[in-house]
C-alpha cells in the first residue's frame, strides 16, 4: 500500500441522533478505516477531523464531545507513525456548498458573506478551508509539535 497520509474527515453531525447512531458514524466508521489502513502500512500519518470542545475524558454530560473523544484517544493510541487529531471549531464553507444539518445552515445562511472576515478576525475559532488544508498536509509531514491540535493550533499551521 502505497499511501503515506490519510486525511480521516468522515462523520456526522449528531443533531436528531441517538448516541448509538452518532457513534457508529463517528467513532465505528473512523476506527474501521484506521485500524485497516494501520494493519497494511504502519508508517502511515492519520489526520483527523474532529471538533473544539471534544472530551478526552470520555465521561462528559455532551454527548457528541465524549464520542469524538473516545474517537481521537483510540486514533491515537493505533500502532501508527503519526495521528495528529484537528478539533475543528467553524470552518468558512467552500463557495456554493451548503450543509445538510439544517441547524448549521440557519447559521452559515445569513453569516456567510462574513465569514471570510471572521476568520481574519478569529483565527481561534474559524478557518478557511484552505488554511485546514495546509495544516493538515503540513501535519502529515511532522512539522505539528502537537498531536491534539485546538482552532488556534490549526490556524498558525495553516499560516
């Protein structure tokens, strides 16, 4: 297998799910990919998408924080070269994509002509896709210090 960097951006919002549902779409589906992609090359560097918030502890009272963080605590723990975790918080959409999670569009609707600025504005809390993208190439590379990487993180290895 020939693959050296697995940009892992699989899941689901948990909006009208069940904890199961959430789980399996967000923790079931990732660890699968994962752990088949570990088995073949271990000097493989799994990026993955998860979101600002996230509970490593795994014991937290929000439901989609303590499944993302189960998610990111067995992603790290696989026999890889590298698994750094991007805990996302907004992303400024690419231009003509709308979500499917009604309650994101209610808000990126009337926000999204500034968007663009918040993201100059509030690096700490929403990015472009571009500056994701960097980050997480660079990330594949080595040249993030950190495995657990906050909004802030993203942003100033995206730069």
């Amino acid at each position: 297998m020939g693959l050296n960097a697995c940009f892992l951006t699989i899941g689901a919002s948990a909006a009208g799910r069940t904890e199961a549902e959430y789980a399996r779409l967000n923790y079931d589906l990732p660890l699968s990919i994962a752990r088949y992609l570990a088995e073949r090359n271990p000097d493989l560097a799994i990026n993955y998408v998860s979101g600002a918030g996230c509970d490593s502890s795994e014991h937290g009272k929000v439901m989609w924080a303590r499944v993302k963080g189960r998610t990111e605590n067995a992603l790290l723990a696989l026999p890889l070269r590298r698994a750094t975790m991007f805990r996302l918080a907004g992303l400024v959409p690419l231009k003509g994509h709308k979500s499917k999670t009604k309650l994101y569009r209610v808000f990126y609707t009337p926000f999204s002509p500034v968007l663009p600025l918040l993201a100059r504005l509030l690096p700490g809390l929403i990015t472009t896709p571009d500056i994701l993208g960097r980050a997480m190439i660079r990330a594949a590379q080595g040249r993030s210090q950190s495995r657990i990487l906050e909004p802030v993180d993203i942003d100033r290895l995206g730069r």
